[in-house]
C-alpha cells in the first residue's frame, strides 16, 4: 500500500476544531480514512491506497471519483483552517517518505507559505459577456459600425464588418477586464488572472480573500454585477483552498 497526498497544514493543538468529520475519507475504492502526518509544525494531509487503484489506472469513472474526492478533502479541512493544496494524483511510496521526501526537504518553504496563507481563501470570478446584449452596446456606441452592416452588401463586405466589431468587442472587454480587476483587486491579497474560454470572456482571475473580507467582496462583486447590466454575466466559486496562489511539489526522484 501507498500513501496519497492531499496538502499540508500547521499541526493542530489541542484545541483545533479539525475534527474526524473535517478529514472524513478520501480517494480510492474503498476509500480510506484521511489522516495526519505529523513532523515538527507541520502535517501532511494523507490517506493509504493501493496506487493501481486510483485515478487513470483506474478507469475514467475512477478519474471523475477520485478528482472529486481530492476536492472535497481539501474543502473540508479549509473550513477550518490554511491548507497548502497538492495536485492531484500525488501518492508516495509509504509514511516515512512522505516525510523524509517532502516535508523534511521542504520544511522552511511550507511553513513560509502557511503564514503567508493564513486565514485567506481563494475566490475564483469569471466574467462572460452575453453575445446579443455586447453586440447591441458596442454598435450603440459606435454609429458608424451600425450605419455599416446596413451598407454591406457582398461576402468581403460582411467579413470586414466581422473584424471590426471583433475589434470593438476586444477593446471593449480590455476595459472591462480592467474595471473589474481595479474594483476587486484592493479587497484581496494577491489576484492571478487566467485565460479566457472564448472572445466572449471578460476575465477569468483567482483572489486570495481573507476569511473576513468574502462578504465584502461579494458586496462588491453585486454592486459589479448591477452596474455592468446585462451584457455582463459575473459568476463567482469558493471560497476554495488557495490552489492558485501556492505550488505543492514532491522533489523529484521520490
């Protein structure tokens, strides 16, 4: 049997309100209990598994299984305290390398990143703009565009209008991305903005909230969402564990 790696927290005291249900079970079939991995100040977020048993050797419903147990874990403990995430599908040979290989090595970095994590979840929003609603305000406030599809009368004609208003739409969101990001990023620790789905994405950006600050943050993501109208659509997950703010590795050669 192996051991399967979740994340790390500060090793509880006495008083921790990390309680069995928190750890709960995690990956596998059957899924074992998950536990802690002490070492000094730190605890290794653990379960044992039969590593052919978990995730792709599995099959792809094991995949979906497992991915969402993973999750759930780390839900779980983050409601109670800072978890630094692993990815998924980090198993270790037993115990003892879980700690030798990884939390000896990494020792002053883990603990670094936990203080500098502390009492902070992760908010992930995504802005999409609705096509027709978009369409019709970047001609509103363009004329000459609208006065154009009017007058376009060939293919070459129609494909040129396309890129124009592809053009407009491009500007237009850039300004919003900014808007968005100007509103939200003083109410977070640190923000990491992805890539957007399609042409249509606004802004797709991960904040590092403290616990204290998510309900003005939502606040304000509200008075966002009426200001912008309808041919925005802001949506908002979490709070989560910071998966984007911290880097989780096993050394290689484990």
């Amino acid at each position: 049997m192996s051991t399967y790696l979740y994340g790390v927290i500060r090793r509880p005291g006495r008083d921790s309100r990390l309680t069995p249900e928190h750890l709960g079970s995690g990956v596998g079939q059957p899924a074992k209990r998950v536990r802690l991995l002490v070492h000094d100040d730190l605890a290794a977020v653990v379960s044992t598994v039969a590593e052919d048993e978990v995730g792709e050797a599995a099959g792809v419903r094991a995949l979906r299984r497992d991915m969402a147990a993973h999750a759930d874990v780390l839900a779980r403990i983050a409601e109670a305290r800072t978890v630094l995430p692993s990815r998924f599908g980090l198993v270790l040979p037993d115990d003892d390398a879980v700690i030798d290989k990884f939390l000896v090595p990494q020792y002053e970095r883990l603990l670094e990143s936990l203080t500098r994590l502390k009492g902070a979840v992760e908010l992930t929003v995504t802005a999409e703009y609705e096509e027709p609603e978009i369409l019709r305000e970047v001609l509103d406030e363009q004329p000459q565009l609208a006065r154009d599809v009017q007058g376009s009368s060939t293919y070459q004609d129609r494909i040129d209008f396309g890129r124009r208003v592809a053009t407009a739409i491009r500007a237009r969101r850039e300004q919003d991305a900014d808007w968005i990001l100007q509103n939200l990023g003083p109410l977070a620790r640190d923000v990491a903005v992805g890539d957007g789905r399609s042409e249509l994405t606004v802004l797709r950006a991960s904040f590092l909230v403290g616990r204290r600050e998510v309900e003005r943050f939502d606040r304000t993501l509200d008075a966002i969402q009426g200001e912008a109208g309808k041919s925005v659509r802001l949506s908002c997950v979490g709070p989560l564990p910071p998966y984007s703010f911290v880097d989780v590795r096993v050394p290689a050669g484990h």
